[in-house]
C-alpha cells in the first residue's frame, strides 16, 4: 500500500490517496474540494482511480466528488444512512458556509461490506455518532483504518449536527475501533495520523484509568 494526501477545502479535511504500489490503481476517500487539484494529483503522479470512497455525508467531505467521478466515470460509495444527509443542504453542514452544497448518491452501504477495490480488502465499520450514517473503512492486512471524523488523534469527531449523538460516538469507538490490533494506523478526516494504541493510552475520552 502507498498513501498520499491533500489537505482541501475551508476546514483543512484529508483527501486519501490509496494506491496498489504495483499497478496504480487507486481508491480516492473523501474528496473534500477542488476537484481541479485532486485531477492534476492523479495526472502528475500517473494514478488510475478506480472509486471513491466518502466516510460520512457533510459537506466538506463531499465537494469534489461528482466532479471527480464523473471525469473518470468511477462510482462513489456512502453509507445507505448518510445518502439522504449527502442530498440535503439543510443536513449536511452547508448551512455553516451559507452555501449549498450536495451531491447525488451513487451506490451505498450496509456495515461490515467487504470492497474488493485495487487489490484491497475493504472492511466498511459503521460507526454512527458524528453523522448517523458515518463509517470507517478497514484494511487489515495493511493494519490501516480510514476513520472520516470519528477518530481524531487525541479526539473524536464533533456530534451537534444534524444525526449527532455524543453517547453514540463514543460507543461506536470503543465496540467497533478500540478492539483493533494497537498498531492500527489511524487516518482521520483532519489532522494527523494516529494508531489505535496511541488512542487507548492518551485520548481523554477513552484513557486508560490506572
């Protein structure tokens, strides 16, 4: 596996580049923005996208990708919860950048689909509580975790819009992510990367007691 970035849009959300290293294929999570950048991405490193992945329906998860998806005629895939959130301005957060931002759903989600996407086994884990239909993709065999805005790195992902729920989050976390082997690489929606070890020992919400 390799993995490449960009950092696009108004709130700094990570675009993943997950490439099979032997034949460039690539999946594209979260195209947040700027489908211009995402394009010229894929060109200047040659890059063959294959589908897009979004963990969840706000707004600066989505602004990129019926662009992007219909340049290279691949399919994006949202969990069936947050189809309808992804639709509708009035639930996705657009509301916070007085615009209106949505996209159409392509083909949708249940938990624990399998995605055999680029040479990867693709393990889709809904964790609802950010958004009701938030998921994390998971790649066991190269221990990484694509985690939206659920995990952060020392944090979890905010829950006062619309399908947040504080309590729900944070079960979400500890039944389905924490469980994951320690060195879990987590890449998160913002900010930086984490493992599910760093998370157990120094998140304030779910550090160790003792």
């Amino acid at each position: 596996m390799e993995l490449k970035n960009l950092v696009l849009g108004p709130v700094s959300t990570n675009c993943y580049f997950l490439i099979n290293k032997e034949t460039k294929e690539t999946i594209i999570i979260d195209p947040a923005d700027r489908a211009d950048r995402i394009i010229e991405k894929l060109s200047g490193e040659q890059l063959m996208p294959v589908a897009i992945l979004l963990t969840h329906g706000h707004f600066d998860h989505i602004m990129a990708v019926e662009e992007v998806g219909s340049t290279y005629s691949i399919p994006y895939y949202i969990h069936e919860t947050d189809a309808e959130l992804m639709e509708d301005p009035d639930l996705n957060g657009s509301f916070l950048l007085n615009r209106d931002i949505a996209a159409k759903r392509d083909r949708v989600l249940k938990d624990k689909d399998i995605l055999n996407l680029a040479g990867f086994s693709i393990e889709v884990i809904h964790t609802p509580g950010h958004t009701a239909g938030s998921v994390c993709y998971y790649i066991p065999e190269e221990k990484a975790l694509f985690s939206g805005d659920t995990l952060f790195c020392n944090s979890v992902g905010r829950t006062d819009l619309p399908t947040g729920s504080d309590t729900v989050i944070l079960a979400s976390i500890e039944e389905r992510l924490l469980p994951l082997p320690e060195d879990t690489r987590v890449y998160p929606g913002h900010g930086m990367m984490t493992t599910i070890g760093h998370e157990k020992e120094n998140n304030p919400y779910f550090r160790r007691q003792g």
